[in-house]
C-alpha cells in the first residue's frame, strides 16, 4: 500500500512523506542503562511507503535473558549470537538519515542509545516518530492502543507476537495505515528530536583517575597547555565525547566534570549554549576553547609539575623559620591511625540515701491507743541540792528518761499525735 495513492493530493502529504527505519527490540529487562538488547530487527520504508530493506539478528547480552516466558529467548538460543558492537555499523546505517519509528519508541531509543555507547560509536539518529503517540492523536475506535490492537483494526496480520522481525513487518503496516489517518484529517506528526549521542545520559563513562600532576592554573589566551590543567567539555562535540577524554588524560590534563574557580578551560563549540557549565565559566571568568582548538593544543602539551615531586622536596630543603626534626633512636613507625571517636561515658547515678524513719506515719500514730504503749514513764531523779551530803563523784541515776513523744507522755496530757 502506497502513502502516496490517487485518493489524496500529494501536495498535501508532504509533511508525513519521510525515509523511515522501523525498529524492535527484545531487551532482557525495562532498565537501558542496566539491561541489555537480546534481538533488533530493522524495516526500511521509502517516502512512498514501500518496504526497500530489512534486518534481523539475534544478539548475545553476555548476561542472564531475564523473562524467556516473554520473549522466548532462552540462552541456550542466544549462545553463539554476535554481539552488539558486531552489528553496529551495519544498523547505524540503516538507521542514518531516517526517521526512526518504533511503538513506544522511547523505550526502543533509550536501549538502542545505549547499546550505540557501549560499542562506543554515534547512533545516528536526530528524530524518532512514535506510532502510539500518533494514534493518541489519529484516536482509532479500539480498546487500546496496543500494537496487536492496532494492527487487527487497520487490517495488519500478525503472525508471532514478541517476535522483532514479526513486529517491525507489523508495525510497519500500522504506520502506514496511521499516516493515511493522520493525512486525512490534517494532523501534525508527534515528532521528537533525539538528543545527541554525547548527553550525559548516554555517552560512555570515562573511569576517572587521579591526575599525577598539580594545577598549574588557567590556560593563557593563545599559550601552550600544560599537564595537570583541569579541562571540562560541554555541548556536543564532533569527535566521540569518551575519545576525546582520552586523549585528554593521555595528554596529562585533568578532565572534571564541572566548572569552579580552579578550572583551567572549557571546551565547547558553542560558548553561547547556556548550559550550566557555559554560564559558569562565563561567571567565574574561565577561558574557552573551541574543540579544533584543543584538539591541536594537545599536540603540544607542555610538562607539569608532579605531586611527589614537590612532597620530595618540601621534606629535603626545610624551611628557614621551621626547626629541623631531631634524630629519633626509635625505630620509623607507620603513622597511627586517627583514633576512634570512644563512645559516651554512661554517668553513674548517685547513690540515694536511705531515710530511716523514726517515726510511724501520721495515718498510723493517731491510731495507737496509750494503753497498748510499753513505754512507762519514769520520775527524773531529783537533783541534789547544794551543799548536801553526796560526793561529788557520786552520779547521776542511769534510768531512762521518758521521752516527750512517748506515748505515754501524750497519754497523761491529752495530747494526741
């Protein structure tokens, strides 16, 4: 079936006439930075409509399938597959100077980007079209938009389900039967624009390492580079953004991930790009470099100075105002650990001290009855009178004394406790 058939005007579907790639993954899971492609399958359509090529493969992931009861592909039918990085040129192009379209194409672009960056080559592909996204807008009278769906009201056959080549024959008749829709009532095409290959969430991680060399400061306009700079690059780039880390750090320059007072240079080709780490350099003064530029300064990186270096010779030539270290008849020990942060000291609670009570409660001295008391009171021994007969170490009678809170005593004069 021909887009471009006499039933309408071919002036008016020049807006849905495009070269189109028509894509189907199977993945192991839902997660692209994480899982891996198990099969892709390529339908190349003209402006016309008309199938021209097509490409199918299964793909080894080097990796668990994850759900065989999906789509069927068990390792033992994976094993012996090429990898992806094996197909990678041949799909790229394929997918060159398309538009890729694919159900829920988000998902099929996200794996293929990553797959693109783990093979570390360029996905070339600027724009997708997404055929669910076009019949939310071409609004067919189904249950659902689900590609089976779909493909039983426009009339499309569909053979294995989950089956990449099947699929993409499948999604293929649907998009036709979808532009015809979409042409008829004057709708626009839901197109994306694809970010390129470089965005920080596709591009390759370059491992980072440690720079043997100290920041000699920034890059003077039109001076050499030297080893130790820190170098940050934006925006997209003509050579692969993890090639040109590479040579970077096999230059001796210190890649960094962000812009602050201390970086050296940007690399950009476009200073005006207003991203975070243009305006940044612009802020903090930060000299710019185009990428042609850089390229050809790292030819000529100039030495740095290194780190061990410059400790060796702080701990050789000592300061004039600093006193030089006795000799020691210990023996050289390794430096000790920071000690560990002792946990809390538990205070130990103050003994209380017993109060002894030599009195009973109130509740229970006005209960006591003075006949049930045992302690009967007793006449003070009268004192003798001046000048009488006893001796002077004659002493006082040792009987005891009857106590004011005697029960007795309060007994005799009525008093109550």
């Amino acid at each position: 079936m021909s887009l471009l058939s006499p039933a309408f005007d071919a002036s008016g579907l020049r807006d849905y006439a495009h070269d189109w790639a028509v894509v189907d993954v199977e993945t192991s899971g839902l997660v692209a930075r994480r899982d891996r492609v198990l099969s892709l399958a390529v339908v190349i359509l003209g402006p016309d409509g008309e199938q021209t090529d097509e490409f199918s493969t299964l793909l080894d992931p080097g990796c668990d399938p994850g759900p065989v009861h999906v789509h069927g592909l068990t390792a033992e039918r994976l094993r012996g597959a090429p990898a992806f990085d094996q197909v990678a040129p041949r799909i790229a192009a394929m997918l060159r100077d398309r538009v890729l379209v694919a159900h829920n194409a988000q998902f099929d672009y996200d794996f293929l980007a990553h797959e693109f960056a783990r093979a570390g080559t360029a996905l070339p592909v600027t724009r997708r079209l997404c055929t669910l996204a076009l019949n939310r807008r071409v609004d067919p009278p189904t249950e659902d938009l689900r590609l089976g769906t779909l493909a039983a009201h426009y009339g499309v056959p569909q053979v294995r389900a989950h089956d990449a080549l099947d699929d993409t024959r499948v999604l293929s008749g649907v998009l036709r039967a979808s532009l015809h829709e979409a042409a008829r009532l004057e709708l626009p095409l839901p197109f994306v624009s694809c970010p390129p290959r470089q965005d920080p969430r596709f591009a390759p991680r370059t491992p980072k390492t440690p720079c043997a060399y100290r920041n000699p400061g920034r890059s003077e306009p039109g001076g050499p580079l030297v080893q130790g700079m820190k170098v940050a690059i934006t925006g997209e780039t003509l050579t692969p953004r993890a090639e040109l880390e590479r040579q970077a750090v096999e230059a001796g320059l210190n890649v960094v991930g962000s812009v602050s007072r201390h970086t050296s240079a940007l690399i950009s080709n476009d200073a005006s790009s207003g991203s975070g780490k243009a305006r940044r350099a612009l802020a903090e003064g930060v000299p710019v470099l185009d990428e042609t530029t850089f390229v050809r300064l790292l030819g000529d990186v100039r030495p740095g100075t290194r780190h061990e270096r410059t400790r060796n010779a702080e701990a050789v030539i000592p300061s004039p105002t600093t006193p030089l270290p006795r000799p020691s008849s210990r023996r050289s020990r390794s430096p000790r650990s920071p000690p560990l942060p002792s946990p809390a000291r538990r205070r130990r609670p103050r003994p209380r001290h017993r109060v002894r009570r030599t009195r009973p409660p109130r509740a229970a001295r006005s209960l006591v009855d003075a006949s049930s008391c045992s302690v009967a009171r007793t006449p003070m021994p009268s004192r003798p009178a001046a000048g009488s007969s006893s001796s002077a170490g004659q002493r006082r009678s040792t009987s005891p004394r009857a106590s004011p809170t005697s029960c007795s005593w309060r007994a005799e004069n009525g008093t109550a406790g």
